[in-house]
C-alpha cells in the first residue's frame, strides 16, 4: 500500500506518458511522507526486485522527516532552495548526475491564492535552476504547480530548457482545481 493517494498520480501520468523505466536514476523533490518515491523505486527497480532489469536508484528530498523504504536515499530535513542540499544531492548520486527529475513540492500554504502560486512557481523555478547542475541531457522534469497568473513564466522556462513541455491534469488530481503538471522532456544542453 502506498503512504498517500498522490501514488496514484504519478502512476496515472507515468502509464499515461513513461516518464520512469528500470534502470532510471531519479531525484523526487518534495518526497514526504514518500508515496511518489514507493512508485519510483518499483518503476526504476531501485531496489532490485526484478532481477532481469537494470537497477536504478531514487533520491529523495525534503524539509520534513521521511520514514526510510526500500530502494530509496533520502535526505531529510532539506530545504531544495539551499545551496547546502544542492551539494549534498550530487555527493549521494551515483554519478552526481540524474535521468529524472520529479517535483511535488508544495509551499505552507497561506490559503491565499496568489500569494500560494507565487510560492509554488518561486519553487519551481529552484528546481529549474537545480536541473542545471543535476540533470542530464535528453533528461525529464515532472513539476507539480497551482494554476495562476504566474504559470506561463514557469512554462516559458521549460520551454527554453527542454525541447518538449506538455501540460497533465491526471484524474487523481481533478478534484483539486488548481493543481497541475509540466511534464518536461529532452533536456537541452545547458552551459
Ligand atoms: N510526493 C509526495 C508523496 O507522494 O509522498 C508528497 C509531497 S507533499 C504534497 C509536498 C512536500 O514538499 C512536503 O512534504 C513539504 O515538506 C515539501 N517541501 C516544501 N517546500 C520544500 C523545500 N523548499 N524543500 C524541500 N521540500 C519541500
């Protein structure tokens, strides 16, 4: 069973657009309580189950504790904004670089519309600016957001990053009217 219905999330958008396959190093931003990351571990084989596929490994962040699973790292009680977390994620990776890049982060929120928005987009764009460092070319983003006035700031970014960007509203999340995702792929070379 998974720690949290959003699991059913990212299985719907992954057997909807194959965002994870065995082998895949992903880094899942925002993993607590850590029900994106189960769906990481078992899609990649991080933890080795399928002894035909290749292995992958999930690294998982967050400012909040996060129990330990199986197949996954996670660096606790980190801020993504911090440079600090930034160069502790390229020491705990295999090869400092990783395939995927999954973003379901989601600020305090304020209850005020804008001022939530703003903060997710702010977010975003940290994990944007990460990618930098951290992903590989031809690699993939999936960035959770709120609607609003801000979105196509974010979608302008992605756009200039990765040669594709589409917008998914899974049916697990209809309920909640605001959120949706950028699913970025083929990460252009940055320098
Ligand atoms: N995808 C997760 C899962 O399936 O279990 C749920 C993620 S939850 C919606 C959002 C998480 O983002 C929270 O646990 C929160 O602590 C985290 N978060 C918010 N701001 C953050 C930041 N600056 N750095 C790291 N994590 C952050």
């Amino acid at each position: 069973s998974y720690r949290c219905r959003s699991a059913f999330k990212l299985l719907e958008m992954d057997d909807k657009r194959s965002i994870l396959r065995p082998g895949l190093c992903v880094l899942d931003c925002g993993t607590a309580p850590g029900a994106w990351a189960q769906v990481a571990v078992q899609r990649v084989n991080a933890a080795g189950s399928d002894r035909d596929a290749p292995v992958g490994f999930v690294l998982g962040v967050d400012l909040l504790h996060v129990f330990p699973l199986e197949g996954a790292v996670f660096l606790p009680h980190s801020d993504i904004t911090d440079p600090d977390t930034q160069n502790k994620i390229q020491e705990v990776l295999p090869k400092g670089k990783v395939d995927v890049i999954l973003n379901d982060m989601a600020p305090n929120a304020t209850g005020i519309r804008d001022i939530d928005h703003q903060r997710l987009i702010g977010l975003c764009l940290s994990v944007a600016d990460l990618a930098r460092h951290v992903l590989v070319p031809g690699g993939t983003m999936l960035c959770k957001l709120w609607d609003g006035s801000e979105s196509h700031r974010l979608q302008k970014r992605l756009m200039q990053d990765f040669a594709e960007v589409r917008t998914l509203k899974p049916q697990a999340s209809r309920m909640d009217s605001s959120e949706k995702y950028y699913l970025a792929k083929s990460y252009r070379l940055q320098r």
